[in-house]
C-alpha cells in the first residue's frame, strides 16, 4: 500500500528528476510537464508521463497554474510537488491545489505566507523567544528613521527588502550620510522584485557565517531537527558550495540551532520539510534570518549525513504518516559537501553560457552523487536557473570529503558549455576553504577565476603557443603497452591568421578616429544597477551595470578601456537580448 498512486510534478530539470526517483521507489507513478523550451529536456523522459504545459513563453510554463491544475486533473494525480523556486513558495497556488482536491507536498499554506514576508516573520519569531537579527520588526518608512536606527544601534546597519528573502535589497550601510541613497536604492529593488518597496532595518554582522537547520514537521505534532548546514560560499546571495557540519558549529552549539530550528517551526504550525535560515557571527550568536518553506537545492547534504530521503519524508508526511524517527533516533554521520555545477563562466562575472552539452561523463565511486538534469546532448536554455547539476560527496571527514570532491570534479566531464567545475577545483584548493574560513571576497576575486580558467583548460588543450602560428593537440597513445598523453604542435590552418588579424583590426579600431565599440545585454532581463556614468573613465572588466534574468544577477562588464558614451539604461528598465547598453569610446591621449 503506497501514500498515493500518482503525483504530478511542477517543476523541472535536476530537481524533478529527482523527486521522480523517490516516487518510483515508494510505487508511485510520476507525471511531468513541460515547456516547449523543454520537450527533449531529461526530466520529461524520466516520468512514466508527460504534459506539455504550453504554449507561450517558456518562462512562464512552469507558473501556470491554471494550466498546471488542468494537467493534474487530466492526468488524475492525487498530489503535487512543486519542487524548489517557481510555485514552491506561492501561498495561493499551495491553497488552490487544496481547493482542487490535491494533496499539496509541503507546507500548510498559513506557514508559506507568514514565513513569505519578512517582517512578519521576525515578529512572530521574537514572539515564539527564537533570536533574530537585532533590529526593527516593522517597516521603517523614511531616510531619516534610517539614520536615527543608525545612531541607536550603532553602524554599520543592514536594510532589507520586507517582501524579501536571500538577500534582495541588502544595503549595508557604514554612517548617516550614506542613509538617504541607500534606502532609497533598497525601496527600489525591492519594487523591482517583489513590487513592494517595504524595506526594514538590521545590525549588520561582520563576517557572518551562513548556518541553516533543516527541520521535518508532522501533521501529528512531531518535529525534529536534522542538524545544520553551512552554506557561507555564496556569490551574490547565490550559494556556490554547501557543506554539514558546519566548520563552525560545535555539539553544543549544534543543539542549540537544532531547537532554535524546532522552535520556529512549531510558532508557525508547520508540517513538511522545511529550513530555518540564519546568520552566526564570530562569537557563535545564531540569529534568525528567514525561513524556506520547501525543499532545498543543498537537501542532499543533509540526506547523505542521516541517511534519509528527505523527498520520501515529504511525500509520506503529506499523506498524513507520522515521523518514524525522534530526535533522538537520528545520528549524522561523517562530511558532506555539495558543490552547485552551473552553466556559468566565472572568469566572464560568471555570466550564464547556455548552449548543447556535447560531451557528458558523471563523476561516480565511494562516496560520490550526482542529482543531474542534463545528458550528452542536452540544450542549456538561458531561460533558466543556470543549475544543471549537482554534485554531493560523503567523506568520513571535512578533508576527505574536500579531497574525494576533487577527484569527483577532475572526473567529471561537460563539453559544450562553461561550467563551474574549474571554479570548484580552485576554490576548494584554496587555503582559505581548507582551513574553513568564510572565504568572503575569495570567491569573487580575480585570482580564483583566473585559476577556475587554467583549471578547466587542463584537459583540452587546443591553446594557440606564443607566436600563434601553431597549435597544441593532445593525443593518447599506446607505446609498448603503455598508455601515454603526448602533446602534438601542429601548424594551424591557413585561415587563422586572416582570422586573426581580422580581430586585431576590431579590437584595435580603424587607423583613423577613435574606436568605438557598443555594451550590449547578453540576455532579457530587467537592469538592477547602472555602476557608471557618461564620460567615465572605464577600464577592461570594469562592471557597467547588473542584469537580473531568472533571479540571477549577471554582471555587464566593459570588453576595453575608455570612455563611456551612449548610456541607454537605468535601474528598473527591462532590456532585451543584444540591447545596446552604453559605447566605449578609445581615450584619445
Ligand atoms: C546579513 C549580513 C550581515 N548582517 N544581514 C542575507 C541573505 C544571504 N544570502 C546573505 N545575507 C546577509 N545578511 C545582516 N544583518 C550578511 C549577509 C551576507 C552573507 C552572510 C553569510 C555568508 C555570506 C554572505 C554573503 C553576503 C552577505
């Protein structure tokens, strides 16, 4: 007898394929939908169903609800797991399932809108005795409000956006004089993401860690803790690598986040799988942040060290089973880190580098998992989350665990496309990551990206030498039974060097006037920042604005030195792909 006899899914890529695995083991049959965009998509072919949930834009397939109710009902699934992102988090979409006779994975959707606003959160956090970040419960409503909040609590502050969450909004601000631009940089984000330009005020916590407890809640009253994650490597509020236990977090200090964590859940009725997010600061305070109420990207973590399926906890809470395990039942066991494989180029402000994975080879051996969405031949949209996999180690320790990853990512194998697999390798080499520091400003700087590039050249070596004129090709050979890779320098093809003036000529501009060369968006998205001014002196690299597509911030970085004319954009303005942003024109010295 299973929990239900078929369950639809509403979401997409690595995380559907993995909810389906749990349902098949559980006896459950698995229904997909998809865009048009991902018709070929490998969660489509993982389900023993699948539902176009076209036409339209792609992006919003996945949020149709309408749509997605319709396809429930067609399909006659009794439940639906919403996944992560799109609606995991929609108190309305949670509530219209019910109404609809579908059993809702996840949450009551009382907790969904209580955790959803950020003020209200606090407030009830404080209530229920659970230590939020020092600040104001309510929304502060003016510059000066700002500044007075400043001088009592003492600088530097934090403003944040109230409809928020994941750091939308964070301005930190150092003394009174930078209260007015701040806030109303603040009310601005938070109206371009959320339409809502409420914003509330924190302590800002030096060189915080980021320290989150997962919870699992019952419809009987039971609710227990499964330790903490630490997930402080992050760039731009996107986590990067995710890791339990905490390099932080001692027993003791781990009960103590485990019943902060219990806490809260209990303040709000809570049933599901669900992670109470927070900051710990050097003197090892833990303070409230939010709460997600659905399951997480870095879930697998978790599961590797308890040994449970969080995903088969969901699905057998929502059909009203109770925990099997107490608090006390639980052991966690060894290391595990969870590094996030993006299609992204960290040495471009790790822009998205969509296109057709065409080589694809999965790390494996003790101890490795890898949650993927993609195969050889898989086309990355830039329509989405740039997550295509994820790969998860166990070790028995942290540096087994760090070390087992680096074998894992030096096995994995994705052509095609930029990934962030020379980027992990670089960061977990570094002595900053081995000694389990927070790594603030590590992850961002040039020298990472730099060793993420020669990390990830490493194997296909087709770089042109010095003069140009000849290029390097690897070839494997077998000498007298002996396996050997020998580097070959052949002479490049006659058409390269046209190929290659014809370069200079642009990179370098005409012979007479100054060059000039357009700034344009690699990607739709809405402009988060303008970071430059008409007539500014700019250097190669220099960030001229940020873009936001699929709620990834994506740096516009000048390609030359100059001047920057032309500027076309403003904070809040949408733009389209190959939109111009501004020109740079060559300093004539
Ligand atoms: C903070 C903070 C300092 N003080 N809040 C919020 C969401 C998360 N993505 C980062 N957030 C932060 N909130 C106060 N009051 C610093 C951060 C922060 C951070 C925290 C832990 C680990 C890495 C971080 C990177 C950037 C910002």
């Amino acid at each position: 007898m299973s929990a239900f006899s078929k369950v639809i899914v509403a979401n997409r890529g690595e995380i559907a394929v993995r909810i389906f695995r749990t349902l098949r083991e559980l006896g459950i049959a698995t229904v997909a939908v998809y865009s048009e965009a991902d018709r070929g998509s490998l969660h489509v072919a993982a389900a023993d169903e699948a539902y176009l949930i076209g036409p339209g834009p792609a992006s919003e397939s996945y949020l149709n609800q309408e749509r997605l109710l319709d396809t429930a009902a067609r399909a006659g699934a009794e439940a639906v797991h919403p996944g992560y992102g799109f609606l995991a988090e929609n108190a309305g979409f949670a509530r219209a399932c019910e109404e609809a006779g579908l059993v809702w994975i996840g949450p009551p959707p009382e907790a969904i809108e209580l955790m959803g606003s950020k003020t209200a959160a606090r407030e009830a956090m404080r209530a229920a005795g659970v230590p939020i970040v020092p600040g104001t419960t309510d929304p502060v409503d003016s510059a000066d409000a700002v500044r007075l909040l400043g001088e009592e609590m003492g600088w530097p502050i934090a403003i944040k956006a109230a409809a928020g969450g994941g750091g939308k909004g964070l301005r930190v601000v150092a003394g009174p004089e930078e209260a007015e631009r701040a806030y109303e940089s603040a009310r601005r984000e938070g109206e371009a993401y959320f339409a809502d330009p409420t914003v509330y005020v924190e302590r800002y916590l030096e060189d915080p860690r980021h320290v989150e407890v997962q919870v699992l809640a019952d419809a009987h009253g039971s609710v227990i803790h499964l330790g903490e994650r630490d997930c402080t490597i992050q760039r731009r509020h996107q986590k990067l690598v995710e890791e339990t236990p905490s390099p932080a977090v001692e027993d003791e200090l781990r009960e103590r986040i485990g019943r902060i964590g219990v806490d809260a859940a209990r303040a709000v009725g809570y049933r599901s799988a669900g992670t109470i997010e927070g900051l710990l600061d050097r003197d090892g305070n833990y303070f409230f942040l939010e709460m997600n109420t659905r399951i997480q990207v870095e879930h697998t973590v978790t599961e590797l060290v308890t040994g449970l399926d969080l995903v088969r906890e969901q699905v057998l809470i929502a059909a009203g089973e109770p925990l099997l395990r107490s608090q006390d039942d639980l052991r966690l066991t060894g290391h595990a880190i969870e590094c996030r494989i993006n299609a992204e180029d960290p040495s471009n402000g790790f822009l998205p580098s969509p296109g057709r994975i065409s080589t694809y080879r999965e790390p494996a051996g003790p101890g490795v998992r890898v949650d993927s969405g993609v195969t050889a031949g898989s086309e990355v949209v830039g329509l989405y989350d740039p997550l295509v996999a994820k790969l998860v180690v166990h070790g028995v320790d942290r540096d087994h665990a760090r070390r087992r990853m680096l074998r894992a990512l030096g096995e994995y194998e994705i052509g095609g496309v930029t990934t962030l697999l020379g980027f992990h390798q670089a960061l977990l080499e570094h002595p900053c990551f081995v000694a389990g520091e927070t790594c603030h400003g590590v992850v961002e700087s040039k020298e990472l990206a730099k060793r993420a590039e020669q990390l990830s050249h490493r194997k296909t070596t087709v770089a042109a030498s010095p003069d140009g004129r000849l290029r390097e090709r690897v070839a494997r050979v077998e000498l007298d039974g002996r396996l050997y890779e020998v580097k070959a320098l052949v002479p490049e093809p006659p058409f390269a060097e046209l190929a290659r003036r014809r370069r200079e000529r642009t990179a370098h501009g005409a012979h007479h006037g100054a060059a000039k060369d357009a700034v344009v968006t690699p990607m739709q998205g809405t402009v988060l920042a303008v970071e430059v001014e008409n007539g500014e002196d700019v250097q190669a690299g220099q960030v001229i604005c940020i873009v936001e597509a699929m709620k990834m911030e994506n740096e516009i970085t000048a390609h030359r030195d100059g001047v920057v004319t032309d500027l076309s954009v403003e904070p809040g303005q949408p733009v389209t792909t190959g939109q111009v942003v501004c020109v740079i024109s060559q300093n004539v010295t």
